[in-house]
C-alpha cells in the first residue's frame, strides 16, 4: 500500500481554515509511457482524493495523468472545531488509501 | 474519446488519416466548452502562477487561488486545472463546499510541451473565471517543434 | 616548488610531479587556451610545444616539462599574425573552435619541419580530432600558410533554380573576399 | 547523505561587483566587437554605449550597429548568419556589425522579447528569419523616420545604404549613429506593415561574409563553459552507476579523503558520486580511487546480443507495431512480383563525443543561482537549475558561452547542469566547476538510438518496384525522453524521412503498394537526439535497399531513383544536380566505385555521391559531392563548411560503435572509439541549390546521405555485395 506524508497548519482565528499537505507515492502511471518490448505501461492514475471533517465532505480532487508522480497537493477546509479530518483516494488500479489527522483548533 | 481525437474528427482527420506528429495546441473555445458550454467565461478572480520555463514538464509546480467571499451565497464551486496540449486536458478538477472559507491550491503538473495552461472556476451563481499562464517546457531542441 | 617556463615567462607552481602540464597550464597558471578533450592522448585538443615539438599535455607530466620552454597557443604569437593562425582566418577554419588551440599548433610544428608539406605529410601530421569536420579547410589553411599554391579550400557549386534565378541578383557562383 | 566537511566553506563568497570585475579580466581576450554577457549584472542588457532602437538593434554614436542574438553559438556560424539576416533589412554597414548575446534571465525579463533561445533542429535560422529580419527592417524604418522628422521630408522620399540615409532632393545626408538617440524614442512601426526585402534584391544575404566569431578561436581566447574561473572555485569529477537504471549504495571517502587537495565527497544523485578538490586532476584522480558500491540492477544482464535479439523480434512480429503508410496491397504486390529482394539492415548506438566534455560551473546560495555552461539551449539550463534548487527563476540565472560541440547532446539534456548544481547546493557560496572526464561522457550519454530496419521489395518483369515493404524496429527517443509527444502510441518520429507529409522529412519515392511501420523495441540505454537524429538511420536503411533493388532490376541507380522520385520535383532536383556535378556518367578510374543517395531532413532536400576504392579490408573514400536546396542560402560559405563537417560525422556512422556488455557501455574513449581524422577525410564538393521557395535547415540535412552513398559505393566495390549491420568492423572493413 502506499504511504503518504500528511502535514496539517491548524485554523487559527478567525476563519477556521486549515492547511492540508499531502504527498502520496504513486507512480501517477500516465498510459503514454512503454516498456522495453514497446508496450504501453497500463494507465494508473489516483483519481480521486477527498477530504471529510467530521464525516462531511469538504473537498474533493478529480485527478488524472497531468499530475506528477507522487502527486503532491495543498488546500484549505474549515475546521470551525477541532474534530477529524480525513483523506482517502483511490486509483484506477483499485487501491484506496486513507490518512487520519485529528485537528486540534488553536485558541 | 478525447477532445483532441473529437477535434480531428471534426476536421476530417479522424480515422485513416496519419495522426499528427506531434500533439497540437487545443484552440480555447474548443479546450472549455466541454465544461462551461455556450457560457460566457470571464477573465478575474483566478489567480493562476506557474513559472514561464519549466525544465522537462515531468513536475511543474503550480500554485492557483480564487477571491471569493465563500459564504452560503456566493463560494466557488469547482475549479478545473486545463492544458491545451496534453495528451489528456483536463489536468485536475476540485470541489470545495460553501463551508470552506478560501480558495488556495498549490499541487504539481506534468506538462506536454510548450503551451498554455487554464485555471477555470465556476462561482456559486455559475458564472465562469478564467485566468491562462503560458509555459515554455524546455525539451530536445532537435525534437520539439514548437 | 617546480619552475615551468611557459610563454616566456617563469612560473613556480606547487604541484605533483606527476600532474598532466595541461591541468597545470590550464589552472595553476591560467591559461586556458589549452583544452581538455581525452585525457589520453587520443584527440591532441591539449597540444602544446615543448621546445618547438608537439606534445599532448594531457599525459605529459609536469616534471618531464620542467626547464623546458612551452609555449601554448597564447604565445603563439601576441596578434594572431602567425601564418598558420592567418590562413586560419583568412578560410574561417574554425567551427566550434574547441579543437583549433590544438590544431593550429600541430599545423605550426608540422610546417617548422616541413615547410612544403604535401597532403600526405599533412595527413600523417595533422592526427588530431576535430568533430565539426573542419579538415578540409585545415588542409587549405596549411597549404596556404606554406604558400604551396596546393589548397583547395571549400569547393561550391551552384546548382538548380537557384541559378535560373541568378539574372535576379542570386549569386551563381563563390562571392567571397577569401 | 554522507558529506565530509568542507575546508574553506566561505571561500567562494564575494560581492557581485567583485565578481563581474574579475571575469571581466578573465574574458579580456575577447575580439572586440563581440559581447557576450560572461555574468549579467542585472537582467537589464546593456546598450553599450549606444541606443536601443528595438530588441534586435542598438546603434552607437559611430555609426557601428550591435545586433543581438538569441540563438546558442556550437559551430555552424549560426550567429553569423542571424547577423546578415538583421543587417540585411536594418540596412547598415556590414563592417561595422557586432553582436551581442544574452541571458535566458534577460529574455524573461523582457516577456521574451526575442523568443527560444535554442540551437537544435537544424533551426537556428529557418524557424527564426522572419521575425529576426522583421526586427531589422523595424530598426531602419524608425531610423528613417527619424530623419525625415529632422528634415520634415516624407521617409519616402529618403534612401539608405551602409547606414547612411539621403535625402536626394536635397541632398543631405545623415548617418544612423546621428539618429539613433531620436529613432529609440518612436514608436514601433506595426510588423504587419513591414514588407521584407526579395531575395533579388539581397546585399548581405546570400553572400559570404566570413564569420563574426572566428578570430578569438586562432588565438586561445574564446571562452567556452569549461573555461570559466571563479574566486575560491573547486573542481568536481563525477561517476554515476556505469549501468543505466542501476543506484548507487555507498562509497568508502576515507579511503581517498587524505589525497592532497581533496575537499569533499558528495553523494550527487542516486546514481552518481562526486569528488571535490583544488584542481579538477586530484579530483579525477581520487574518483577514480575511490571504493564505490552499486546496485547494478536487473539491467547488468543487457548486452548487444540481447538488445539485437529484441529488435530481430521487432522486424516480424505481429505486437507492438503500426503502419504509418499502408496503401495499395504490398502483400499481394510482393506475391505477385517477378522478382522479390529482401534485406534486413542494422545501425548502432553512437555517442556524441563533443569536444568539449559535458561540464557546468554552479553557485548556489540560499537566494541566489548561477551557472555557467555550454549549453543548446540557456532557458533549459535557467528551468533546471531552478528546479534542482528550488528557488524561483527570477532567483537564477544561466551564462551561456559559446559551445566546444553541441550536436543534439546539449539540448533538453540538463543532466550535466543538474549535477553541478546538486553539488553547488551542498556548498553554499562556493563556485563548483563540474567537469565530466572523456570516459564518463562516452559512457553516460544519451546515445543516438539503436535500430534494425527489414525491407521487402517485389520488382515486376519491366524491372519497376510496384512493392515496398519497410519496417523499422528499434528504440524511440519518444518513449524515452518525452513519451506524451507520442500520440496515440504511434511514434511517427521513428519513421522521420520516410513520412508522407510534406514540408520536414518527405519520403521522396512514390511507389503503388508502399507499408512503412515503426516497431517500438526499448532498451535500457539513454538515447536522445544525435545530430540528424533518425533521418541517418533511415537514410542507410532505405537508400542502400534501393541500390539493391535497383541492383536487381539490372537498372542502373540513379535511373532507378529518378523514376521512382519523378512525383516530387525537389528531391528529383537535388538528385540531377548531384548527379551533373559529381560526373555520374563519366567513367571512373580502374579499382574507384561510385555509390549514390538521397533524402529529405529539417525542411532541406539532400544527395550525395562517393567515389571509393577498396584494398583488402581498407575502404578509402576519395571524392564526395554533396547537394543541398535549403531553399535560401544565407551564407553559401558556411553552408559549405557545414556540408564538409557533415561528411566526418557521416564516416562516423559507419565506423563508431557504443557498444554494450553487462549492462554498460564499452567503448570508453578514443582509442577504442573511432572519430574521422585527417587522413580519413575524401576531397568534398558542396552543391548548393537553393530554389528561394522555402526555409530550410543547414546543420544536419546533408549528413544523413553520407553513409549510404559510401556504403553504395563500397557494395559497388565488393561486386554487389551490400554492408547491411554498421559499423564497418562487423564485415571487417575500416575506413582508411
């Protein structure tokens, strides 16, 4: 299974918004590239990355062959609490991931 | 079938011609209209940066924000990472809620060849914004033909 | 502490006796006309003369140069006014130039022994690399710098349409001051 | 990361003005008149003392005019001839011309005012003459503009020639030194408004002017990247995994760390080690001392006979392959032929062997990135710095000085740029001079890619080919360098020369029941463009097939081409023209042979004939004549000498191998390495046949029919007996 590296910056006042980083190793296999024998290596692509606080969805990324290997992203949800945040993707081949960060609301 | 497949074929290309030898930059009313149809798309509010000369396109870092209010009544809805001339245009598309507060992603992109790349967002009251940035991908001199 | 004669001038450079003279031209005392192409003496990119001989500088310990007096393209001459660097000119020898140092040096020392050299004492002389291709017109340079009336330089020919459209003003044939 | 400590860490630290003082001595030797930016003070460019009457054109007080140059400077007098093409429309006086060069950072600056910057393709001239001449045309109409403001006349009635403008009516006169200060401040006239001068009426172009650039090269003087000195500088010598794919586990620094000079030894890369010292020849010497383990990989099990094995494959199988031309029925065709000729064909893997090993010069601070490298193309060298140091590329800059060799090894490439800066980043402040020895740049490059190529033909009872059958099977640079310019898995570039498509690499031949397919067959090997990239290897495999063919036919060659290229007029031309000067039909001295070739690259229409003789295992070639349309031919003399340079790496097609064995490259230098030399060399004759229709390439079009035309030549000699699998030494033949 893959391992991520998963970096939050917790909410500060006001706006409750907390900064995820995530790096997942994934190859990002693009379907374009070939082996040795000429055959296109099969696409294998995370495609879909989303995040939920506290069981409801947040945010979610539809990705695909332009993004890089080890597809790295940064984006904000708001965390009007401290509660959990979870990060789950999935890629063509059918593996899921999943990263569990507890959000602690700073004061 | 992709865009570019769909364009060819538009232009009489499509089957039993030999394909292009290298792939061809996607004009913009073609690369958008896939997402925001006979609407009209606006230029502002998309912030989009990316260096103007990237080394080999394998990994571009790309940073793009959207000002909006991001209340109940006025958030972003989606925004779409599009590149004219990759194999594939539609690079990433995300999806916030009307809770989250801010729009700010930095993520990094494979680049096929020299071209431009959209950052195109749609509002809470469907309007489309628009923001382009141009790149040099640095390849073979001796192979790239742009 | 070795004392090199280089150009002239006297150096006292700190090195292994047993460091190339084209490392200890080319960094101890800062010149770097002399290039590095092989490391071997395969490719004569390195040469310099050693008391008026070639000598590929890259597998040419210091020590063996010591109290000898090397001159390096830079002391060649101080205005380019060899003879050899002149019809250099004069044909625009050079390409990407990297080899040319080495060049011109081998074509000076072969012309020192034989001042009318044939091509096939050119040939058996002039062993150095030059990747551009350049050596048809070293082979006229040389010629022309011993005045053996032999050089061919570059021969051109006109051809096709473009010579139709010469009563156009489209040159038909060499238009040069060479 | 295992780092031993570096003695003198703040050596290299020192202030801008310093700097630019010292290399500005350090480039005192440069002939006058020639600019190049050794380091840019600021990303402005300086105007010399002169006014900038656009991007193109600064013009100084005395008349003398500095014509800037994107494009990089490897030899083929590419500067040169962008020069004419300013002077031409700028109208001034050639003798007074200099030019000036500049950094990639300047161009961004400026919104990349004078667009790529790079020299590859073959299209450092036909991809860039018309804005280039636009801006010199610009340049004389704001000048001429400025003087009739002066006189209040109408600019039309004004006349110019060397830089010197008239009013005839008048009869004042003025110069563009006088008027530059006025002409900068106009507006620029609107580029659709500017009408270019026809050929015809050409006063610089298309004449020969001798290059701008070759005095420093007769006298030592000429700075190239591995001339570069800076202020507390050390020298890094570098050895990465020897097989391709394989990792580098560790190495024993102690063993080398006492060596005198010796600074650090860094680990560069997953695969590469590097060794610092006070002088590159410690360093070169404690790598080589150094104990280095490796992960060797499952690749170490490659060989030439295992990669010959997969292309063989390649030749019939029914995977992995694609028509890119398949019309009328070639099977059927070939069936029913009177006669059938098949051949399978092989060329080699070959190295680009620059003169001038890869090298690069870095410093690297915390907010701040410099390099100083030979480089095709500055704005890749700008774009991998910045990527290996993270830092913005406003933050870096890249100084490009004129190239000991380029030849397709220094274009998207960055790796030798990579490394130096991998290493500077270690070493803050420092100057680190990365030189690459000759075995590690004979054995690390990315080599022209290795191919076989299986050709059928069927000849009917009247001796006319009514089927061809061609499959090409071997590595794709495509799939190695930038596998999404393959569309839709079809890799069309494999196939350059032999497409369809008019314009670039037009196959020449039309022939009713035509297959042409690519069978993509990978190795491990790193290969990218070698100049002329496929077009040299297709050349061999279809124009010596021909000859065979032809052979067959019992029709004479250049017959035999002419009937079958009669539907394309300018391969036809170049073929007569190559044919009428080379003396096709008169006859030859007892024991000389003749081969003859053709085929179309980078936009230009080529042939060749050789004239060769044969003793025992010794193949001289005497006489080469060699015919270009380049469609305009700026500089006749430099497209001679770049048809003179092309024979040499054409010999080199025949008679360099790279070959493999356990996983890596054998032939390190060039005692084993076969590079033309003097005596190898024929007497060369350049056809020049320009038809003013169209822009095409110079710098590598006519190597391409070097090979073929000599191995026609040498199967004339042999009886009819063909060399079919480059190099030479296969069938025991050398080029003498």
């Amino acid at each position: 299974m893959m391992h991520s590296r998963l970096q939050i910056i917790p909410a500060k006042l006001p706006n409750y918004m907390t900064t995820v980083r995530v790096l997942i190793r994934h190859p990002m296999e693009t379907g374009f590239r070939f082996d040795i024998n000429g055959s296109a290596v099969t696409k294998n692509v995370i495609h879909t990355l989303t995040a939920h606080f506290e069981g409801k969805q947040v945010f979610k990324a539809t990705l695909g062959s332009g993004i890089s290997a080890d597809p790295f992203l940064e984006f904000q949800v708001r965390t009007p609490q401290s509660g959990e945040l979870v990060l789950q993707w999935q890629d063509d081949a059918g593996q899921r991931g999943e990263a569990k960060v507890r959000v602690l609301l700073a004061n | 079938m992709n865009l570019r497949r769909r364009l060819l074929w538009a232009l009489g290309l499509g089957w039993g011609a030999t394909p292009a030898l290298f792939a061809q930059h996607v004009p913009q009313e073609q690369l958008l209209q896939p997402y925001v149809g006979v609407n009209a798309v606006q230029k502002g509010r998309v912030k989009l940066e990316i260096a103007r000369l990237a080394d080999n396109g394998f990994n571009v870092p790309l940073k793009v924000s959207v000002a909006s209010p991001m209340t109940a009544q006025d958030h972003v809805r989606r925004l779409l990472l599009l590149s004219d001339r990759n194999p594939r245009p539609l690079i990433a598309a995300f999806e916030f809620g009307p809770s989250a507060d801010q729009v700010l992603i930095s993520t990094r992109v494979r680049l096929g060849g020299s071209q431009t790349v959209y950052a195109l967002a749609q509002t809470s009251d469907s309007m489309w914004w628009l923001d382009t940035a141009e790149v040099e991908v640095t390849e073979s001199a001796c192979l790239d033909q742009t | 502490m070795l004392s090199l004669n280089v150009n002239g001038v006297n150096h006292r450079v700190d090195v292994e006796p047993e460091m190339p003279l084209l490392w200890v031209i080319r960094e101890q005392i800062g010149l770097t006309g002399t290039k590095f192409g092989c490391g071997i003496a395969q490719c004569g990119a390195c040469t310099v003369h050693v008391n008026g001989e070639p000598v590929r500088s890259c597998s040419f310990p210091v020590s063996n140069a010591v109290n000898q007096k090397i001159t390096t393209i830079e002391g060649l001459t101080s205005d380019s006014s060899h003879p050899v660097q002149m019809a250099w000119k004069a044909l625009d020898v050079p390409q990407c130039g990297y080899c040319q140092s080495g060049q011109i040096l081998a074509a000076v020392s072969l012309l020192k022994r034989i001042p009318k050299p044939t091509d096939k004492d050119i040939d058996e002389a002039m062993t150095n690399i030059c990747r551009c291709g350049s050596y048809q017109r070293m082979r006229a340079a040389i010629h022309m710098a011993a005045g053996t009336g032999k050089g061919i330089g570059s021969i051109i020919h006109f051809a096709g349409s473009g010579v139709a459209n010469a009563k156009t003003g489209i040159p038909t044939d060499l238009d040069i001051d060479h | 990361m295992t780092t031993t400590s570096m003695k003198n860490q703040n050596q290299g630290a020192l202030t801008r003005r310093q700097f630019v003082v010292s290399s500005a001595l350090a480039s005192g030797g440069l002939a006058l008149g020639f600019h190049f930016p050794a380091a840019a003070q600021s990303n402005e460019l300086s105007t010399l003392g002169g006014d900038e009457i656009n991007a193109w054109v600064v013009v100084r007080p005395d008349d003398s005019c500095v014509i800037r140059i994107a494009r990089a400077e490897m030899g083929q007098g590419t500067h040169t001839g962008l020069a004419q093409l300013v002077a031409e429309e700028l109208e001034c006086d050639w003798a007074k011309v200099s030019l000036q060069t500049f950094t990639p950072g300047q161009n961004l600056a400026r919104k990349r005012v004078w667009r790529n910057m790079s020299t590859g393709g073959s299209r450092g001239i036909r991809e860039s003459h018309e804005y280039v001449r636009q801006g010199g045309a610009a340049a004389r109409i704001m000048l001429l503009q400025a003087a009739a403001a002066e006189w209040k006349v109408s600019v039309n009635d004004l006349s110019v020639e060397k830089g010197v403008v008239t009013h005839a009516a008048s009869g004042k006169t003025t110069s563009y030194g006088k008027l530059a200060s006025q002409a900068s401040k106009l507006p620029a006239p609107d580029p659709k408004s500017i009408i270019l001068k026809h050929p015809r009426d050409w006063k610089i172009l298309g004449k020969s002017p001798r290059r701008l650039d070759t005095a420093p090269k007769v006298n030592g003087s000429l700075k190239y990247g591995i001339d570069t000195v800076l202020p507390g500088m050390q020298y890094a010598a570098i050895k990465a995994c020897p097989v391709f794919g394989g990792k580098l586990v560790s190495f024993d620094a102690s063993k080398i760390s006492s060596r005198r000079g010796v600074k650090a030894v860094v680990r560069v890369d997953d695969h590469s080690v590097a060794v610092l010292a006070d002088s590159f020849w410690r360093a070169k010497s404690a790598i080589e001392a150094l104990p280095i383990t490796w992960d060797f990989g499952a690749n170490a099990k490659e060989s030439s006979a295992t990669i010959a094995e997969r292309l063989r494959e390649g030749l019939t199988s029914t995977n992995n392959v694609f028509a890119d031309i398949d019309q009328g029925n070639v099977t059927e065709a070939i069936q029913g032929a009177a006669k059938k000729v098949e051949a399978v064909y092989g060329t080699q893997f070959v190295s680009h062997a620059c003169m001038e090993p890869m090298n690069c010069t870095a410093r690297v601070t915390s907010d701040r990135a410099e390099v100083w490298m030979p480089s095709q193309n500055a704005e890749a060298s700008l774009a991998a710095l910045s990527a290996v140091t993270g830092l913005p590329l406003e933050k870096c800059e890249a100084y490009n000085p004129p190239l000991g060799g380029g030849f397709g090894r220094r274009g998207g490439t960055q790796d030798y740029v990579r490394q130096a800066a991998l290493i500077a980043k270690q070493f803050p402040g420092t100057p680190i001079k990365l030189i690459w020895t000759r075995e590690e740049d004979m054995t690390q490059d990315y080599f022209r890619p290795i191919g076989q190529c299986r050709l059928v033909a069927g000849i009917d009872a009247k001796g006319e080919m009514v089927g061809l059958h061609l499959r090409v099977s071997g590595q794709s640079i495509n799939a190695y360098v930038s596998p999404h310019n393959i569309v839709d898995g079809k890799d069309r570039r494999q196939l350059q020369g032999y497409w369809k498509d008019p314009g670039e690499s037009q196959l020449g031949y039309t022939v009713a029941n035509l297959k042409v397919e690519y069978a993509m067959r990978n190795t491990h090997v790193p290969v990218g463009p070698w100049r002329g990239v496929n077009t040299n290897q297709n050349a061999i495999y279809l124009e010596c097939f021909i000859d065979e063919v032809a052979k067959a036919a019992g029709k004479d060659p250049l017959a035999f081409r002419r009937n079958l290229i009669k539907n394309h007029p300018k391969h036809l031309g170049v073929l007569d023209a190559v044919a009428d000067k080379g003396g096709w039909d008169k006859p030859l001295a007892p024991g000389m042979f003749r081969g003859i070739a053709q085929f179309m690259g980078y936009g230009s229409y080529t042939a060749a004939i050789a004239e060769v003789s044969i003793k025992g295992n010794d193949v001289k070639v005497h006489r080469l004549i060699l015919a270009t349309n380049c469609g305009h031919a700026v500089n006749p003399v430099q497209i001679a000498s770049q048809i003179e340079g092309s024979v040499a790496y054409g010999m080199d097609s025949l008679q360099s191998e790279s070959s493999v064995k356990d996983g890596r490259i054998v032939e390190k230098n060039f005692d084993t390495y076969p590079i033309a030399r003097m005596y190898q060399m024929p007497k060369i004759e350049s056809v020049i046949a320009p038809t003013y229709d169209f822009w095409g390439g110079v710098g590598e079009p006519t190597i391409c029919v070097v090979a073929p035309a000599i191995l026609n030549a040498i199967a004339n000699a042999r009886g009819g007996k063909p060399v079919r699998m480059l190099p030479l030494k296969n069938e025991g033949l050398r080029l003498v």
